[in-house]
C-alpha cells in the first residue's frame, strides 16, 4: 500500500489500528515493514504496538487525549485529577492523563502526550460515562462521583480533610451526595465513607 492509499482509509480517522492494512491482499508482514518505515519517516506516530496515529502534518482529525488514553490501554477510563480537571471541579491543569483500569497499571509516554494507568479491582470498575469530549470522538470518563472516590481509595489519606480541602474543589454542585454516598456503601470501605461524608461536608460550605 501506498501512504496515499492509507491517507484515503484512514485520514479522517483520530486513530487507527494496524490491523487495518492487515485485512486486505498485503501480507501481515509487509503492512508491519510499511508502518516501520512509515514511523521513522516522520508520517505515523506510534503509540502502542499496533496503534498508530497520522502525524501532524498529515492529520485531519487531531486525538483527544481522553480518547487516545481510552484506546491505548483498555478496559480503561478517565478519572482522579484529569477528571476533575475535565469536569471543571479543580483549577489546575492536568499535563498528564490519568486513568483507571482493570488490568495492569502503568505508564506510557508518546509524541501525543503522557499516559498513566492506575489498577482498580473489577468489582469497583464502575461509575463511568461515555461522553463526547470533542466533536466525534467520545471516551469513557469517570462521573465527578467516582473521580472523587478514585481519587480518594488510590491516594493516601485521600480522605482526610486537609488532602480534600487541599485539592481546592469548585463547581461542586454538579456532584450528587446521593450518589457519592451510595458508591461509597457499595465500594464496601469505610475509607471512602468518610471521604463521601467529608465531600459532602465540603458541598454544604460551598452551597
């Protein structure tokens, strides 16, 4: 294949996989040599084994992150601080997108930006949306509920009230105590009882 004939696939694609040159006549061996030269010609960008983004210079569609965190490891969603952040409930930026997953934690670093992944167990994998984060791409993210439970399970004393109050939350009136008590009971910790009762404590102040 040509990289004009990949332009007209895939250009209108955020990503795509490899698995895309792989389903016609080229052999899966010659589509990895094309995506290697491909790579270290400056046209592909390569975020994982088998994932591939067009270049800048090439790129109709530029990825969200959320999106390419979504596709890099799954399953997999948006939470802890870039969520919040996204959600508009912290004042600082994120430089780097971290999410939930599953499986095994991790980091990755790509031209797109970095990536880090932290383990939930299955039975808390839950409270997560799909939401359009930019027009036509959508990736699951954690509710401001859950954002605020993850957060407050995966960092130590994550639930004491110095840590809340030091996270500076605003717009907390798009947080429901009702769910943000309920996920807590559910999650089975009194750790994150306490975190619910003391966000909820926090909300009061800004009502």
């Amino acid at each position: 294949m040509k990289f004009e004939a990949l332009l007209r696939l895939v250009g209108g694609e955020p990503l795509f996989e490899s698995g895309l040159l792989m389903a016609g006549e080229t052999s899966p061996a010659l589509a990895r040599l094309q995506l290697s030269r491909w790579v270290r010609a400056g046209k592909l960008v390569q975020l994982r084994r088998g994932l591939y983004a067009l270049a800048e210079s090439y790129a109709r569609v530029v990825p969200h992150p959320f999106l390419t965190a979504n596709r890099l490891r799954g399953p997999s969603y948006v939470s802890l601080q870039s969520a919040l952040a996204w959600h508009g409930m912290i004042p600082e930026a994120v430089p780097v997108v971290t999410s939930v997953t599953s499986g095994r934690p991790g980091e990755h670093r790509t031209a797109l930006g970095d990536f880090l992944f932290r383990h939930l167990k299955q039975s808390a994998f839950r409270g997560y949306r799909r939401v359009e984060v930019q027009q036509g791409q959508w990736a699951f993210v954690a509710t401001p509920e859950k954002c605020l439970l993850d957060l407050a399970h995966l960092t130590p004393g994550g639930e004491t009230e110095p840590y809340l109050r030091e996270l500076r939350l605003q717009h907390l009136d798009c947080v429901s105590v009702v769910a943000l008590r309920r996920m807590a009971r559910e999650w089975g910790s009194p750790k994150l009882t306490r975190a619910a009762e003391r966000i909820a404590a926090l909300k009061g102040e800004n009502a």
